[in-house]
C-alpha cells in the first residue's frame, strides 16, 4: 500500500509522449495543472475541470482519460501522450493534424488539442470509421466556434489518406 | 474549482482498502474510474480526508460468466465490458443500454460498479440493474453481504451502502433476450432525460424508468396490451412524481415514459 500525505508533494515519475519525465506533485493536484505548470506541456488545454468539454483529453497507457479527471499521483509508471507528440518532427504536421488545418477544422483552437488526441486513438484502432462513428466519438468533445462539420470532414479525409498509406506501408501517423 | 487536500491510498490489495475504509469511513471515499468523483471534488461537492485508489488491484478486474449470471468486478471499466465478447449474448440490455452511459473518452475510465455506486437517478446502469434484477456484493472489514438492486438504490445519489463498505461487484442475471432499451437525452452521451428498459417475465413483463423518480424504478405487470396498457403506463408515469427543471418539464417526461413504454413493452412482449 502507498499512501501519500495530503500536506507533503511526491515525486511521479512517468513516460510523456516517449520520453521519461518527473515532477513533484501533492495528492490533490490534477493531471491537467501538472502537465502545464510542473512539466511545462501546455499543449493539453483546460476548459471546464469537470469532465464535460474534452479539451484536456489525453491518452494514459493507451487508453483516453480526461486529464482533469485524473490525479497527477495516479499516473505514476504510466505512459502518457498528449497533442505534442502528434508531429513527426518540430516543422511538420501529421496527417491528421495537416487533414485540420486543410479543412479549417479549427478556429480558435481551444478545443483541438483534446479532439486531436480522441480522433489520433480512434484511428488507430478504426482505420475505416463510418461518419456516424466520427459523430459519436466527437459527442466527447464540445467545440465553441468551428462547429463540428469540418472536424468531422478532416476526420474522414485523414481516415482515407492514413489508409493509403498503411496500403503502401508507410507507418508515419 | 480544485479539490481540497487529501491524503491519496494506492491499494495494492482487496484487504487494505477495507482496512483503510474502516479506520476513517465516512471520511474516506474509494476512487474508481473518476469520471463522477473527480468532479465532485473539483467542485468541492465532496471533501473526503482519505481516497483509496481501486484501479491497480487485479483481482477486481475481472468478468465472471456463470450459468445464469454475470458477475462484474469493481474494477472493471465500462469500456471493458462493451467490448466482452460476449456481451451480447449474456448482457442483451447492457450490451444495448451501455453506449448510452457517457462517451468513449469518459467509459474508458469510468467503471460499473463505479456508477452503481454513484446512483445518479439518470444512469444507465443502475437502471439496468433493476430492470434485470441483480444484486450487488458489499464487503466491509469481516463482513460480506448481498443487496438486492431494488434495495440498494435508496434515493437520488444515495444507497444502501454503508460508509464503510466496498462494492465488490454486481451481478447481473443474464441470458434475456427479450429486453429492449431507449433512451431521450439532449445529445447522445448526455444524462439521459427519460431512460427506459423492458425485460420479458415469466408471466408478462417489467418496464423500468429511469430519469424522473429520484431512484430507477420498475414495475412487474402481466400481458398488457391496447387501453390496459395505456392505462398502466399512464398511471405509472404519474407515480414517478416527475418534476420540472432545466432539462424538460414534468409533462414532456410523463408523455415520454408513456410513449417509450408502450413501444418497448410491445416489442418484448411480441
Ligand atoms: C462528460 C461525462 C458524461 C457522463 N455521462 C454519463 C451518462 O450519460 N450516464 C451515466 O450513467 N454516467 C455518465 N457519466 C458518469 C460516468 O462516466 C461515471 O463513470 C460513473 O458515474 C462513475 O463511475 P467511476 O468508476 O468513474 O466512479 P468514481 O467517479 O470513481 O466514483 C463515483 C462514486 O462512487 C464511489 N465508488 C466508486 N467505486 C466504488 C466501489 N467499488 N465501492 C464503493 N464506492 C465506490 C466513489 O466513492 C464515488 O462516490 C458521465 C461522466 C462524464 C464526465
Ligand atoms: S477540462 Fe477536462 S473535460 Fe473540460
Ligand atoms: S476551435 Fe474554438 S472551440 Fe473549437
């Protein structure tokens, strides 16, 4: 049993888009707050710190987690992923990123990191998702500006463009 | 909108998060999934001094199909048992009921026993549970005990649990094919304004409601069929004592129990 004292912070120590990192954390601190201000991976937005708009959505050992709803001491050994381990390299974007910015999937942004993230997860396991299915997973998700018509045609666009090219086997995401 | 201080447990076994769920009771709350209880603390609606942390003990993640039943360990995630294989078989009503709880982000962490816990008077979940009939397993330090889905749902976000207890899992009888669901919710994931659930009986049928009364609430009728049935729906959806508030008025959820009523009983009872 590990038991952490609410007045004391403690070391995590965890994987953040391939590279180990740590930080120090008290037990009440959550993931989102401890992305940003203890790491410095501002790239995971906050909207509503309640579970309810996405824009802090990540992956934790594989699977989505809001980070708002997650402790930072919970994570501890995992493997995380979060939008900045999206791009392939520092000036280019990845398929789906790109697929974005071609349709104006996005105005302002606010909501993109975390719609990202659950649309990165879904393709992976879902290479040929149905619109419906790009609907419901966006359900997940609250954009305030754009409006979900673009999100869900960049969608559908990477989902194709990622197809072809598992068909002429490139594994470049 | 951040959590006040507690201490945080990270249970390695069943029996330290009994043990540390008796020393403080009322004072500790067990974190599963997080999908409910973190926003509570968030808000400050829940200020625990102690949280136990369920999600790394192994033998509670686990699915146990046996005849006649389906026992669903505490930590098992939502996610998890949508993807059994064999879900649709043993689970009809779940397998049917559980994409309405939440969405893919939130059922990835979120577990059963989790919302059963939690008794939010919308949920999927515990409506299932008293449309089928389960029960759930509660352990205390040297105590087990039994309760009966109709039982334990006490009020709105309140339960027969003890501060002290742990849900250890739920069981939920299995095999029904004859179950139907539907559900009316502003978007789809969102709580659900009016959730209904039919299960075939013996001798009729049960039609459970979820979303007006305070707790999911089931009736056992015979083979209703044109103005009998009419007339139980009608009745029934003024027992559940809807009321107005910002999702839709008392009326609109009435004309909803009745009119998803008397759809899913005439497709079970076909
Ligand atoms: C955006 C969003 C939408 C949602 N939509 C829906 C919806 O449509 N329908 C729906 O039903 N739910 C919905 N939920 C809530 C659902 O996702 C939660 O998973 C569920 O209510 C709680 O399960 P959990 O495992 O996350 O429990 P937690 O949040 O960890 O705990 C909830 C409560 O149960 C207690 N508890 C948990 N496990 C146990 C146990 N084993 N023994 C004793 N006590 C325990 C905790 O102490 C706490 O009081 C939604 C949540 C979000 C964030
Ligand atoms: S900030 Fe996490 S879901 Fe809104
Ligand atoms: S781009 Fe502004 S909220 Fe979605």
């Amino acid at each position: 049993m590990t038991r952490l004292s609410s007045a004391q912070r403690h070391l995590v120590r965890f994987t953040l888009n391939g590279k180990p990192v740590q930080g120090e954390a008290e037990p009440r601190l959550l993931l989102t707050d401890f992305l940003r201000q203890t790491i410095g991976a501002t790239g995971t937005h906050v909207g509503c710190e309640h579970g309810v708009c996405g824009a802090c959505t990540i992956t934790v050992d594989g699977e989505l987690a809001r980070a708002c709803l997650t402790l930072a001491v919970q994570i501890d050994g995992c493997e995380l992923r979060t939008v900045e381990g999206l791009a392939p390299a520092p000036d280019r974007l990845g398929v789906l990123q790109a697929a974005f910015r071609r349709n104006h999937a996005l105005q302002c942004g606010f909501c993109t990191a975390g719609i990202l993230m659950s649309l990165d997860h879904y393709l992976r396991a879902h290479p040929k998702p149905s619109e419906a299915e790009i609907r419901d997973l966006l359900s997940g998700h609250l954009c305030r500006c754009t409006g979900y018509t673009p999100i869900v045609q960049a969608a559908l666009e990477a989902a194709a463009e990622l197809a072809e090219l598992s068909r002429s086997d490139h594994r470049d995401v | 909108m951040k959590p006040a201080a507690f201490d945080y447990v990270r249970a390695e076994t069943l029996g330290e998060a009994i043990e540390v769920l008796a020393q403080h009771g009322g004072d500790a709350r067990i974190i599963a999934g997080g999908q409910s209880l973190m926003a509570m603390l968030n808000m400050r609606l829940a200020r625990p001094k102690v949280l136990i942390d369920i999600m790394r003990l192994r033998e509670l993640d686990r699915i146990d199909s046996t005849s006649g039943s389906v026992k669903i360990g505490a930590g098992v995630r939502q996610a998890a048992l949508l993807a059994w294989p064999e879900l649709a078989t043993s689970l009809p009503l779940l397998s049917k009921a559980l994409p309405w709880t939440g969405h893919a982000q939130t059922r990835s962490r979120g577990t059963v026993c989790g919302s059963l816990a939690h008794a939010d008077p919308s949920a999927e979940l515990p409506l299932a549970l008293v449309a089928l009939g389960g029960e759930l397993h509660l352990r205390s330090a040297g105590k087990q005990r039994k309760v009966a889905a109709r039982e334990f749902f006490a009020g709105m976000m309140a339960t027969a649990r003890a501060d002290d207890e742990l849900i250890e899992a739920v069981s939920f009888p299995s095999g029904n094919a004859r179950c139907a669901f539907r559900e009316v919710a502003r978007r789809h994931g969102d709580f659900a304004i009016v959730a209904c659930a039919a299960v075939a009986t013996k001798d009729g049928v049960r039609f459970a409601v979820g979303g007006v009364a305070d707790v999911p609430t089931a009736r056992d009728w015979p083979r209703l069929e044109g103005s009998a049935l009419d007339d139980a729906l009608n009745g029934f959806a003024h027992e559940l004592d809807a009321r107005d508030d910002v999702h839709a008025t008392a009326r609109y959820r009435r004309d909803l129990v009745r009119l998803i009523g008397r759809d899913l009983v005439r497709e079970v009872l076909q």
